[in-house]
C-alpha cells in the first residue's frame, strides 16, 4: 500500500489505478463506494492529488 500511494503522489500524470469487483461475489455497488472512498482518504492523508480521478460503473 505505501508503495502504491508513493507511485500515485510522484507520478500523478502516469499512475493509473484500477479497481474491479463482481456483484456476484458481495460486492454490491454501496460497498464499492465505501471502498473508493477509504481508499481516497489513504490518498489524501500522504498529499496524492485525487481530482482528476474517475469512477466508471460499466454493467449497471
């Protein structure tokens, strides 16, 4: 986790996250918000700039 927050706050415009779930497997969309979320405020606690992140839902 601390190498990854490094990555994205030294290397903003290449640092490119991705994360997937299946809503088969109890992953429902509210908690993949909440995940996003946790992890945003790892991000903004070491400085990494989140505003040019997106969130994508495909197969709503």
């Amino acid at each position: 986790m601390n190498m990854m927050l490094a990555n994205a706050k030294l290397r903003p415009k290449t640092f490119k996250l991705y994360l997937a779930a299946r809503t088969g497997t109890g992953m429902d969309e509210a908690l993949f918000r909440k995940a996003v979320k946790e992890l945003n405020k790892q991000m903004n606690a070491v400085a990494v700039d989140t505003t040019t992140f997106r969130l994508k839902i495909s197969n709503k």
